[in-house]
C-alpha cells in the first residue's frame, strides 16, 4: 500500500489472489453459493473457498510450480547424476511432465543434456514421462492435503455447493497435464482448469476495477490519500 501511495496513486485497494482468479476463472463469487478454487503459482498455492464475493476460507502452501522443477532438478541429479539448470527442468516438466498416469506416457520420452556428476563432462540422458512424475510425486503430494484440509474445514452447505459445482484450477501450475485428474481422483470432485489460468488473477483484477460499485466487497484492504 505504502508503495502505490508513494507511487502517485490516491486510493490503494487490496485484493486477495484467491478471489481475484476466481472472478478471472468466470466463478460466480458474488453469489451465495460455495466456490472453490485452487491457484498454482510459482512460489504458493491458495486454495481457497469463496461466497458473497469474500474468502470462507483459505490456506497457502511455499509449494508450487518452482518447487516441482526443483524436484524434477534433484532427481536427475540423484538417479541419473546428471547436473541440469531450473530452465532445463522447468522444460522438461512442461514436455514430458504429468501428475497422473496418462494415455501417452510410454511415448513420452526427452533428451536431457547436461554435465555428468562423476566425469565433469557434458552427457545426454533419455528421460521418460512416468519416472518424471514420480520425481514430482512429493511436492504433489502437499498441494493435495492441502486441498483436503480445506475442504474437511468447509461448512457442509458450501460444501455441498461445491460438489455440484465442482473445483477450479488457476495459475501456471494448473497446465501441468493430468493435475485436474489427480486432484478430482483424491477428493472425488470435478475438477475444471480455468480457460486462461496463467491471465486469471490479471483478468479478475481487471473485471473488478470494470465493475468497482458490484464487486467492491471483495477487497481486503484500502488506504486513502488526500
């Protein structure tokens, strides 16, 4: 707030990020009815149950996108003592990764070149996609208690809400190929991903400034200046 009143602006608003990829994703967050959303981005999750334009509740995790490169990153290094930069990682995760067994990952293979361990030299390793997941399996595994404990702490008629309505997946994290089928297998619940996760907390923001006097609910902070 400091920052932008220092900057020049006159009135500061605060919005949480939650709620501002949920308007993005096309949730209905001004009605009365439970809303779910989980937004992945590069350093924390949110999970988040949304009602009345404002946060149920929530909770965040430091696990994300970056931290599955970096499991990704340790594991070459342990099984295949091949030592490879976060840009390599973050490419392989997206080429070949996945969060639940899927149809093509016999076929998805990668050649991963980097420096071998033991002779300091430049070598190419070949990858494939299943080993990839389970060296992703843990911080996975943390996005997912996550979302249990939020929805084991929902108010049953929320709750309710969201069983019908179903759980929405946000930021650059939800791209990762078979996330929404692993998220709906441990809870049991339809999981859709936004149409434009990566946009989703920038578009939300804009549609509130759009529709400031029907959505000003939803923000958690506000500073003045005269």
């Amino acid at each position: 707030m400091e920052a932008a009143s220092q900057a020049g602006a006159r009135d500061v608003y605060l919005i949480d990020e939650p709620v501002a990829a949920a308007i993005g994703a096309g949730l209905p967050v001004a009605e009365p009815t439970g809303n779910m959303i989980i937004d992945i981005g590069g350093g924390t999750t949110e999970v988040a149950v949304l009602s009345l334009q404002g946060t149920v509740l929530s909770e965040s995790v430091r696990v994300a996108g970056d931290e599955l490169s970096e499991a990704i990153l340790n594991y070459m290094k342990k099984v295949h003592n091949l030592v490879i930069g976060e840009r390599t990682a973050e490419e392989i995760k997206i080429m070949i990764g996945s969060a639940y067994p899927m149809e093509d990952d016999v076929e998805s293979v990668m050649d991963v070149r980097g420096l071998h361990l033991l002779s300091g030299l430049p070598r190419t390793v070949t990858v494939k996609g299943p080993e990839i997941r389970e060296a992703m399996a843990e911080p996975l595994s943390v996005i997912i208690e996550a979302v249990k404990r939020t929805l084991e702490r929902t108010p049953p008629e929320l709750a309710a809400d969201i069983i019908d309505r179903g759980i929405m997946l946000a930021g650059g994290g939800a791209l990762l190929r078979g996330l929404d089928t692993l998220i709906s297998h441990e809870t049991g619940i339809v999981v859709h991903v936004a149409a434009d996760p990566l946009s989703c907390v920038v578009l939300g923001t804009g549609r509130v400034l759009e529709n400031f006097k029907q959505l000003e609910r939803v923000f958690s902070g506000r500073s003045r200046n005269f």
